[in-house]
C-alpha cells in the first residue's frame, strides 16, 4: 500500500476473498490459498481504505441481488408471510403508519369502504411491482 492506495494484488485479492466469502467459504481455507496469513488480512481489514473498498464491494453485491431478494419476499408474502409482507410494503414505501390507517379506516367506515388491509388489495400492488420490475 503507497500514499493510502491499495495496490492491484490488494484489491484483487480482496475481491476475491469477498466472494468467495459470500459462496460461503471459509476465511481460514481462502487465505490458505491465497497465501496470505489471516493476522495480515484482518490487520489491513482495518485500514479506511480496505474498509471503504469493501462497503463498496458489498454495495455491488446488494444492487445485484435486489431482484432476486424482492422475488423471494414477494413469493413468500403471496404465501401468506406477515414479515415478508410487511418488508415488502416498507421497501417500496407502501407501508403506512398506525396513525394513518386509522385515520382512512375512518374514512372508510364513514363512507361504507373496505379494509385498508384488504388481502386482494395487497395482491394487486405485489402483482404492480413485480410488473414495474420485469420493466426495469
């Protein structure tokens, strides 16, 4: 490492370790392999540079899986999970407050409406977003 840079062999390797890691390797047989001993790795884990160049590798990781996360919380909220219907609402914003779904539940029963939380209603927006999806 010159001047607060990581080297090319660094980031390679560090690279490498990531992913590695994520297909569920351990960090005791990658550093074997690499030759590099696991003292020298988490010391230079430390360094902002190595830190700031991992958020970013873990940035990519997220913005590629995203479609494949909101699939499987979309399939298991179609299924009937509260959890994964409520993740789902809270990642595309749809999630509102208690405040909020008093206040039209109460609009609703004035005016003879139904349920805010009306199961064919949550379909609809599953099926919508999915739709937005496969366009993006």
């Amino acid at each position: 490492m010159r001047n607060g840079q990581l080297t090319t062999n660094q980031i390679e390797q560090m690279t490498e370790i990531h992913q590695r890691q994520f297909k569920g390797e351990t960090l005791t047989s990658i550093c074997k392999d690499l030759g590099i001993d696991r003292k020298t790795f988490y010391r230079r884990r430390q360094l902002p540079q190595w830190q700031e160049f991992e958020k970013e590798l873990n940035d990519k990781l997220l913005e590629n899986s995203y479609h494949e996360i909101m699939n499987t919380v979309v399939l298991k909220a179609k299924q009937g999970s509260h959890p994964h219907a409520k993740l789902y609402l809270e990642a595309t914003g749809r999630l509102k407050s208690s405040r909020e779904l008093r206040e039209e539940e109460e609009k609703r029963r004035t005016s003879g409406g139904t349920s805010p939380l009306d199961i064919s209603e949550l379909r609809r927006m599953v099926e919508e977003d999915k739709k937005l999806r496969l366009i993006k």
